[in-house]
C-alpha cells in the first residue's frame, strides 16, 4: 500500500538523491494511512549509510514538511521509546471498494427494452399525471402527447 505515497514523493523534485532514498524506504514502511514506527538504526540499514545520515535526512524531510514526527516517552522514564513518523505530503488515496463487490449491483436484472411493465390503462393514468408538470409546446409535452395517443389507440383496438 505504499506505492501511492511513493509516487507522490517521487514528484517532488526538490529532494536530493540520498534524501529521496531514505524518503521512499521510509514510506515502504508506512501503514495505509502514512504512519511509519521505525528504528533509526533499521533504517540506516536498509539505506546503507550511518544513524546520524539518517537523522540528518529526517531533519531535511521535516523542513520539507514531507513527514512529521511524534515522540512517544516510556512511561515514567526520561526516555523515548520510539519515533513515530507521518507522511504529511498529499497522494492518492483509492476507496476500499471500486464497485467490484457482489453487494454493489442491482439486485434484479435491467428490464429489457420493450418490456410490459404495467398494465395499458396505468400507463396511460401516469402519462397523464406527468403532463400536468409539462408546458404546452415543449418538445417533452409533444413526446408525451404523442405516446399517450399511441397508448389510447392501442387501449381502444
């Protein structure tokens, strides 16, 4: 799920190529909402360089304001468990669902064209009823003044 945030990272042209590399490992960790707990020595490991390049580049990528940073303390201790970063650049976040699931359809299928979906004289009854919203001389109140003669004519022959 990080491929998004990385393709956004990508489009800042103003990170250096070291900078750029730490960026896209630390977004390889990131959760899908841009959440990333890791170690400083972890990381300086995947990028092959030492922990204080390391701090160096997470300092540039806050100045950026591309990630932010928390610190979450032990609980009665001066010391700091872990870092946790967020990505704070904007990528594109794609829904949970596109539509493929078997809950997002009709129930029924599409009545085909042509279909008898009503009895004559309750169509006709509701053409008439929707005439009454229609202007005389529009081309919708002719459409529907047409069909209602042709459903007549049927009615009576």
């Amino acid at each position: 799920m990080s491929s998004p945030i990385i393709a956004a990272i990508r489009q800042r042209l103003d990170l250096k190529e070291s900078v750029l590399h730490t960026c896209i490992e630390l977004a390889h960790r990131a959760s899908v909402y841009g959440v990333v707990r890791v170690s400083l020595r972890y990381l300086a490991k995947k990028c092959n360089c030492c922990v204080q390049t390391i701090i160096n580049h997470l300092k540039k990528l806050q100045a950026l304001k591309i990630v932010t940073k928390q610190r979450c303390r032990i609980q009665g201790s001066a010391y700091f468990e872990v870092n946790v970063y967020t990505f704070a650049v904007q990528w594109q976040k794609t829904p949970a669902q596109t539509g493929n699931s078997q809950n997002s359809r009709a129930k029924f299928p599409q009545p085909e064209e042509g279909e008898k979906n009503a009895a004559l004289s309750e169509e006709i009854r509701n053409l008439e009823r929707g005439m009454r919203f229609l202007s005389e001389g529009t081309v919708a109140y002719e459409a529907s003044r047409e069909k209602l003669n042709k459903l007549r004519a049927m009615q009576q022959g």
